[in-house]
C-alpha cells in the first residue's frame, strides 16, 4: 500500500511537467520535476523495482509508476529533439550564420554535473541622494576587451539582487565574456522608470571604467529574468545608445497593459497588486504607466535582434507575453529567436544543467556570438 501511496504521489509531481501549477509551493515543485527529473526517475524506478517483492496493488501501482516514469522522462526527451535543431533554427532565424559553441545543446551526461562559480568584484556604479547601487562584475580570463552581458535580475520589481542564479553569470565568463550584474532601485518605494535609469547609470559606470574592466563599449547586451526581463527590454529598445547590441529576455512580461488584463492565478501571485506597486497604480487608473513601461510598445524598424526564451507552463508571466512579443518583432523584421520549452516554467533556469538550462544557456551563447562578432 505505501509503495502504492508513494507512486501515487510521484504522478502528481509528474503531472506538473505537462499541466500549469496552480499554487505557488506547487509552482516550486514544479521546477523540481522539469529541471530536476533525473531525481525523480530515480525514485520512481527504485519504487517501480520493489514491486517484484510486493504482490498488494502490483499492477496498478506498476501502471501508475509507468505513466509518471514517462512523465518525468517528457523534459529530457524535449529537450533532445529541441537541441538537435537549435543550432541551425537559431541561425536561420538570427540571419547571421556562426560556428557551434564549443558544446551541444544538449547532453545527457550533463544532467549529472554542476556549475563552478568564478569570483566577482563589487563596485558602487552610482549615488542617489536616498539610496547607494551597486553591481557585481565577473571579469573573463580572455585578454583583451570583451562584449560585457548586463544581467538584470528578477524579483517583482520588488526584491532579488545581483546575487541571483550566478551559475549562468560564471558560464558566460567561461566564454570569454565581461559579465555585470545589476543591482536596481525597488518597488514600491521606487516606481518605473527608475530601474530603466539604474540600467543606464550602469552603462555610463561601465564605459566610464572600460579601460580598467576591458569592456568593449560598441558591445553590450541586456539580459534579464522576469521583472528584470521588462526593464532590460524596455531598456533596450528605448535608450539609444549604439553600443547596445541585443537583448536577452527570459519569462519577461512584454506587454504590461494585457497582462494586467490576464493575472497570475492569486493562489500563485497577485500580479495585479505587484503591477501596481512598480507602476504606480491599478489599471486603468494610470493607463499611461502601462503602456510607457510595455516593451512591445517600442519595437519598431531600428530594436535591436532579441533572444526570447519562455517556458509553455510558466504560471507567474504567461507564455502569451512572449508570444505577442515574437509576433511585434516579426512585423517590423528584426532579427529574433523564441527558444521554447514545452515542459518549463518559471524560473526553470534555476538549474543550470537541467534540460531547459542547458537548451537557454547554448542559444544565450549563440546569441552572444550572433550579436557581437
């Protein structure tokens, strides 16, 4: 009976790999199965293996094991047929054909190892009369100046820090490039655009300091998670500044005005009352908030190429964001790529070596090489 109960509670995890959260601790789990399945695999087979001693419930525990063992298997499968042709899907689309980085999109075997964290330096980049901001700067071992990633990171616009999923800062560092991760004013104390200002106090600290740092300063590109996907989009595509070559965009929300429209499920979130505290309001009391912070609202002939990478279960930013964002970038043919995950959900890429992780991290760095060669 208990290995029945157990098998029993696995296929609920399993279901997370196909269907949406609909609580927040749930949504946590969630990861977990998607980007930490090999775990559940293992557990699923060891319980499947002790029904050869167990005559109670052995068949139907057998064919609830089967279908949950399936389901946990579902991301890595994905992300197999994914990354066989994400090297050329990404070329094609990008229109701007590179050599393969110098790893797969995908590994099996990876799925067993970590990343090592490289070493950072924190430096003040600017002072406000009521607050302080800081970056953290990953500097390469590639001599040289290098194109520098500014990470932005998420949060709600209300919390995190640049200490947030240093994993992927480390493996771009690896690569050969200068990485800055951002610290950036919070809601509600500090309402867009205040952020979009930090970024671009940031870029003047960046190039100020090129000499010392070895920035190329024609080279920068934005990369952000969630909250932070929004202020690096609507950075990029609004500040004009020519050394800004592209933009990473993890889970952003896009267009704030629809997405106001469409919450998170409030057992997940309140997106609504997150949205006011950032903007000022609810909708439509300060409608020009919403549309002045919606990055879709200035894609336009001159945005520069965009990495869009957006998980199909994402319950927190829905997946339509990215969606109407691909379809914006498409109207005005500007170079872009929609990496997506059938499986993942918010904050999949928590994992670096997980099947999402590896699949973001070999298109970031395609990407890279695409925008800054």
């Amino acid at each position: 009976m208990l290995r029945l109960i157990l098998l029993i509670l696995l296929l609920l995890v399993s279901l997370l790999t196909i269907f949406k959260a609909p609580t927040y601790h749930l949504w946590l789990v969630a990861i977990m199965a998607g980007e930490y399945s090999l775990i559940f695999i293992g557990a699923t087979l060891l319980l499947l293996s002790a029904g050869w001693w167990s005559a109670h419930y052995q068949t139907i525990g057998t064919i609830v094991g089967v279908l949950a063992l399936l389901l946990f298997i579902y991301p890595i499968i994905n992300a197999y047929i994914i990354g066989k042709q994400l090297a050329a899907n990404m070329n094609k689309a990008l229109s701007s054909p590179i050599q393969a980085t110098h790893f797969a999109p995908f590994s099996f075997t990876k799925l067993f190892t970590n990343v090592s964290l490289q070493s950072y330096k924190t430096f003040t980049y600017v002072s406000y009369p009521d607050t302080t901001l800081t970056l953290d700067y990953y500097k390469t071992a590639t001599t040289g100046k290098r194109p520098c990633v500014v990470v932005i990171h998420g949060g709600s616009w209300s919390s995190g820090d640049s200490k947030q999923l240093p994993q992927l800062n480390s493996r771009l560092v690896q690569a050969g490039y200068q990485v800055a991760s951002v610290n950036y004013r919070l809601a509600p104390k500090w309402q867009s655009p205040a952020p979009v200002q930090d970024v671009t106090a940031a870029l003047h600290y960046l190039r100020q300091h090129a000499d010392e740092l070895q920035i190329d300063t024609t080279q920068f590109v934005l990369l952000g998670r969630s909250a932070g996907a929004q202020i690096a989009l609507l950075a990029a595509y609004t500040l004009k500044q020519a050394g800004i070559k592209g933009i990473v965009d993890f889970y952003g929300p896009a267009d704030m005005v629809w997405g106001y429209s469409i919450p998170a499920p409030k057992l997940v979130m309140d997106s609504r009352r997150v949205m006011a505290n950032y903007l000022g309001g609810f909708y439509p009391a300060v409608p020009q908030n919403y549309q002045a912070s919606s990055p879709i609202e200035f894609v336009n002939s001159q945005t520069v190429p965009t990495l869009i990478i957006h998980g199909a279960n994402d319950v927190l930013v829905a997946y339509e964001h990215s969606r109407r964002l691909d379809v914006k970038l498409q109207q005005n043919n500007i170079p872009h790529y929609w990496l997506k995950l059938p499986w993942a959900t918010h904050g999949f890429d928590y994992h670096l070596n997980g099947p999402g992780g590896q699949l973001s991290t070999y298109a970031v760095e395609h990407f890279l090489q695409s925008v800054t060669h």
